[in-house]
C-alpha cells in the first residue's frame, strides 16, 4: 500500500491544511486530543480510564500520539505504511518513551495480534482498506480483553459518495499511473504546487488497495455475533436501508464492548460479499441504473484513449463529488442530474475526438 506515507497521509476535515506539516506538531496534537476526548465523550467511553488502559490505533499514528498526550498507560500503534510507522518510531526516540509507546508495521488481517491485551482499539477509517473487514475485526476483537472497547469508523456502502468513488476507481483501475496522477493533482489542485489536503484525499480515495463496502446492518450483524454489544452510534440513520443515495451519510461510527468471547465465521464481511456500487442489481431507481449504463459508455471510449483523458475525467468526476455538502441532503435529485450532465458532455466530448 504505497499511498500512505508517500502520496497521503491521511484525510479527513481536522487536518484543514497540515496534512504535510509534521505530525506531531503542536497545533495537530491538540485538534486530534480534542477530536478523541469528543469522540469518547459522545460514545460513552470513560476518557479518565486511559491512564490505566492499554490502547491499540491503527493508521497514520496521528492518533497514537494524541493518545499518549491524553495519559493512556500505553499506546501501540499498527501500520501498514512503513513510512508512517518509522515516523512514530522516530517521535518514540525523541521522547525516550519507549515504556509508553511502540509502533510496528504489518498487517492486521494476517499478523498474529496478542489475546486480550487491549482495553481500547481505536479503527479511524481504516476497516474499509482491510483486504478482509472480517478477518481483520476478528483479530482486533480477539486483542480486545474482555469489557475493552472497540471504536469502529468506516465507510458505507450504498451511499452517492461511494457510488461516484467506485467509477472513478473502476475508471482508472487499468491505468494506475499513482506518480503521474500525483505530480498532475498538485500541480492542479494546489495553489503552490506544494501537498495539501485535497491531493492527500484524492490519492487516498484514487489509489488505496481496498475500499470493502458494506451495510451498516452487515457491521451490526457480525460484531454481534462476535460477542460485542453495540453501546453507541453516529451516523446510523436511515438504519436499514442497503441504498440511500440522498439521506444517508457515507461514513458511521460503532462503538461496541467486548461483552463475550465468542466464535463466529468472517464470511459476513469477506471480500467476496463485498458490495459493489456499480451493480445495477444493486438499485431500484432507474436513474442510477442509466448512470451506470452512461458511465460505463464514457469508460469504454475513455479506456482506448489515451491515459491523461482518463486522468482528467477521474479528476472531474472527484472535483464535482468532492463539493457535494456530506450531510443529509435535502437536494434530492440534483446530484444525479449533475453527474449525468457531466457524464452525458463527457461522453460527447469523446465521440467528437
């Protein structure tokens, strides 16, 4: 996964424009001990238990770092990112904290985790990018001591947002150019030329290995079945629905507790139940099937062009998704209209070429 550390390091709207800055600099510190103290105050999660509390995150170790600084007894960070892994190695050597903290690279869905030795496993966006989500809860479950807490943000499947990252990932699968898309995204996206957040999140979103979708009920179902109760939620709504394209936001937060050990198959959220959001079996509006259809029209043509014109429309199609507001729309049907006007000119322009 060479995105992350080289071409991302990280996304989300706490970063504002420090993506690049170092990550422990003061200022990120401090949004990111604010943003944790927030999360586990709305959950439920007793923030003055960290000092006694053996904490696992996952990711670019921004999150790590802000959990030594709020006092937990010790904090181990795992990443697939050698790069974001020497980064908290190096952080750990500066401080001389190495009775509080240790980071190591590997991956989740096949390393072997301790048993029971985490109160807290922190997963920020990351359980979407596990090769198998099933596999790889399963392990963060069983590092869990019993009573510890699981903290789970991932992305949603049948939401618009995912709906239009899933063409342009599909577009650009065959042409995976991730130097040449990164040096064109800066010098496009950025007023200096310089990383900034919006190409962070564009490589992520363009280039991650996995994005493995499922429903929020698909998430309830299996961690219940793994012996966790459900304890809180954000962003749940409309709970029940495979598809919302036009009221359900693109990303929930489960916070579950480790009530049980029990042993439960991963097959719920294998790679193979995986949902794709470019099935038109998937949809009852017969405007998101015809946008399929309309898409897969624009990829064909686009695919025996050259690899620029792909380039291009992959940024055109994130520059639009990108500036749809991700809460609740009251727009309705304005964004289907406007994905299909692109891609309606879109594909104009290529049959006049």
């Amino acid at each position: 996964m060479t995105v992350y550390g080289k071409y991302s390091l990280g996304s989300g709207s706490i970063l504002n424009s420090n993506v690049w800055e170092s990550f422990d600099s003061p200022g990120i510190v401090e949004d990111y001990k604010a943003s944790i103290s927030r999360d586990l105050e709305k959950s439920g999660v007793p923030l003055e238990k960290l000092v006694a509390w053996e904490v696992m995150d996952v990711g670019t170790g921004r999150q790590a770092v802000a959990f030594y600084y709020l006092g937990a007894k010790h904090v181990t960070h795992y990443d697939l990112s050698q790069q974001n892994v020497d980064r908290v190695g190096q952080f750990i050597a500066r401080k001389s904290i190495y009775d509080r903290m240790k980071s190591q690279c590997c991956d989740l869905v096949t390393s072997e985790l301790p048993t029971g030795k985490f109160d807290f496993v922190y997963l920020n966006g990351v359980a979407q990018h596990f090769s198998d989500v099933g596999q790889g809860l399963s392990n963060c479950i069983k590092t869990l001591k019993k009573g510890g807490y699981l903290w789970v943000y991932f992305y949603r499947s049948g939401t618009f947002l995912q709906f239009v990252i899933y063409m342009i990932r599909d577009l650009i699968a065959k042409a995976k150019t991730d130097t040449e898309c990164f040096i064109n995204a800066l010098l496009l996206f950025s007023d200096d030329a310089a990383p900034n957040l919006f190409v962070s999140n564009l490589m992520d979103d363009f280039f991650v290995e996995h994005i493995n979708l499922f429903t929020p009920m698909d998430y309830v179902s299996f961690l219940t079945a793994h012996g966790m109760t459900v304890v809180s939620s954000s962003k749940l709504d409309p709970y029940g629905k495979a598809v919302e394209h036009h009221h359900a936001h693109p990303s929930v937060v489960l916070v579950c507790r480790k009530d049980e050990t029990a042993n439960s198959n991963c097959d719920l959220l294998s790679p193979k139940k995986s949902v794709n959001q470019l099935d038109p079996n998937l949809y009852d509006s017969q405007e998101a099937v015809e946008i399929i259809d309309l898409y897969m029209n624009v990829k064909e043509l686009a695919l025996a062009k050259d690899t620029a014109i792909v380039m291009n429309i992959a940024f055109r199609l994130y520059l639009f998704v990108s500036s749809i507001d991700s809460s609740l729309s009251s727009k309705k049907y304005s964004d289907y209209m406007k994905l299909k006007q692109i891609l309606e000119n879109t594909l104009k322009l290529l049959k006049g070429s």
